[in-house]
C-alpha cells in the first residue's frame, strides 16, 4: 500500500538527512574548522587518525567480505584451508598493529607536548567556571568581566583556567579542544585566532542542572580595537541618582554583583555573580543564553529561577516599573 511504501522510505531518509545535516560547516562548534594554530594542530593529528582507522576498517571488512564468498561452504567436503598456528602470519598481524599505533602515538605525544602551557608572552587571562556562568578577568589590564572574552586577533594568549565549585570543562572548538576546569587546580591552554570574529564556546562537562546554557563567546579584535575595549572597560560606571528609587533597587543586585564605581566587594570576599560595570556592552546576558537587549533582560530579571533552571539569583518580585528602570540602567552601562 502507498502507506507502507512511505513507512518503510522513512528511516533510510531519515538517516540520510542526518548524514546531510553533519555535512555543513557553518555550525558554530564546529572543530573540523579550525580558525587558530591550536585548532588547527589538533584538527590535523585528529585527521591522521581518521584516515589510519579508515584504512584499517577498510582492509579489515574488505578481507572479512572477501573471506565469505570466497570460503562460503558450498558441500559438506568443502572446507578452507586452516592456518591456525601460522607463526609467520601470527608475527606479521601482531607487527602490522603496533606499527599504526605507533603512527598515532608518535605525533599525539607531540600535539600534546607542543600545546602544553603558554609562552611567555602574549595577553594573560584568567577564566573562572561557576553554576553557571563564566568570571573573566585580565590581571594585568585590571579589567573584569563575565561570559565573554575579547582577545587580540592574530596573538597568542595564555588563558589559565580554574573553577569555583565542581568540574566545568572549556571549550571553544574552533580555537581549541576542551580543557577540564577542576576546583583547587588551575591549568593553562593557549589559545589564538587568525581572523577577527567571534568564536562560541560552552561548558563541555556536566556540571549542573543549567550546564546545557552555560555558554560564552570569544570575541577576537584588531588590536586597536582591542586596545579601545580594555580602555573603556577600565572606566568606572555611572552610579544612578543619590536617592533614587533606582539606588534603593539596586542594592538588591549589589549584594551578589560589583559594579566598579558604585561598590565592589572587599578584597578576597567570594564571588557570587558577574560583574555588571560595563554589561550593557555585551553581546549576551546570563551566560550567553539570551540576547542582550531590553525585552530580554526584562524578561530575566522578573523570574530568574524560571528563565535558568538552578539559578543563584531568586525572583525578587521586582515591580514593572523597578524592572524598567533597571533594564534602562544596566543597558546604559557601556
């Protein structure tokens, strides 16, 4: 029937399409594209394996499919020639194995001594993993942020990562493959990109009910525009009207978030939320879950728990009235 005909078509197309849709290369994660020399090392000792397991696939079901039809049992008295106890063959497929792992082992080791630690120039940055959001700070450019990092385009930097709380794992495919941020132990990966652009990255390690929306992006400037970036980040904010029904609202956010020039936590006190001195000049809000634009933070500060599943800010039952003026203030903090 016509309505069997469908049925049965259904899966190979089905298959078929999700062969398709791994095909395209403008998917953000994408780490077979890589955009930066790490990525690019990593890409290719990740092709030289492919292309070794595919021949070794290839040969091993080509014998396998050779060996049924040509041994297939056509009487009783037809039975192949055993080779069981063959030392010679026995010694040539034991060498034949190591020499391939050997192919592989040789340049990993390599990758993985070539990729360890940073040189000795270069922009230093510093990532924290949090539940669930990412701390960004740049030690010796006294600036700090949240979820988003600028780096100079076509220059080395050193990005040493650590965690807060449990195991997060950074990873920004088409600059670098995933580095495991684990509390107590800070660990460096280089990173570099050979164009100007921006480059998506996300927690790779489950780390809590919101991981799946942990996300963070790595903006890569020109280096004047890099350079006017840190320039602006290290201005302080406007802090709102002495007085104001805002200054009272804002004290809510204080208690968790720093905004430089309106008050910041004492020297060594933990960290509990991003820093908002310059949040309105980023891309994203709530670890890169949502846009940064007016209806979206509007719509995140009147239930946080609802927006992000687990999260450490609650709903403080914030009238429309304190949201807008919230939203015009945290916008105006370029």
């Amino acid at each position: 029937s016509p309505g069997g005909r469908l049925g049965r078509l259904a899966l190979p197309v089905g298959v078929l399409g999700f062969l398709l849709a791994a095909c395209t290369q403008e998917y953000e994660y994408n780490s077979l594209a890589p955009a930066g020399p790490v990525a690019e090392k990593q890409a290719d000792l990740y092709f030289l394996t492919f292309w070794i397991a595919t021949g070794v696939f290839v040969l091993v079901e080509g014998a396998l499919l050779f060996a049924l039809f040509r041994f297939r049992r056509r009487s009783t008295e037809d039975t192949p020639k055993q080779i069981h106890g063959n030392t010679r063959l026995e010694i040539i497929w034991t060498i034949i194995p190591a020499v391939l792992l050997a192919g592989v082992a040789v340049p990993t080791i390599g990758t993985i001594f070539d990729l360890s630690g940073c040189q000795d120039d270069g922009v230093e940055v510093e990532v924290v993993g949090h539940q669930w959001w990412w701390e960004v700070n740049y030690p010796e450019l006294q600036v700090t942020t949240a979820n988003e990092i600028h780096i100079p385009a076509r220059q080395p930097v050193c990005i040493t990562l650590t965690s807060e709380d449990v195991i997060h794992s950074f990873s920004v495919p088409r600059l670098a493959g995933k580095q495991d941020m684990v509390p107590g132990r800070t660990i460096e990966l280089q990173l570099q990109a050979n164009e100007p652009g921006v480059y998506h990255g996300e927690c790779a390690e489950y780390c809590g009910l919101s991981h799946g929306i942990m996300l963070f992006q790595v903006v890569a400037d020109a280096s004047p525009d890099f350079d006017a970036w840190v320039e602006v980040q290290r201005q302080p904010a406007m802090p709102p009207a002495p007085g104001s029904e805002l200054e009272t609202t804002l004290q809510q956010c204080l208690a968790c978030h720093a905004i430089q020039g309106v008050s910041e936590p004492p020297p060594g006190a933990p960290i509990k939320g991003p820093n908002l001195t310059h949040v309105g000049s980023r891309r994203t809000i709530v670890a890169g879950w949502l846009e940064n634009n007016p209806r979206d933070l509007a719509r995140w500060l009147r239930d946080p728990p609802r927006v992000k599943p687990g999260s450490l800010m609650p709903d403080y039952n914030l009238t429309d009235e304190q949201i807008e003026d919230l939203v015009a203030y945290l916008g105006s903090l370029q």
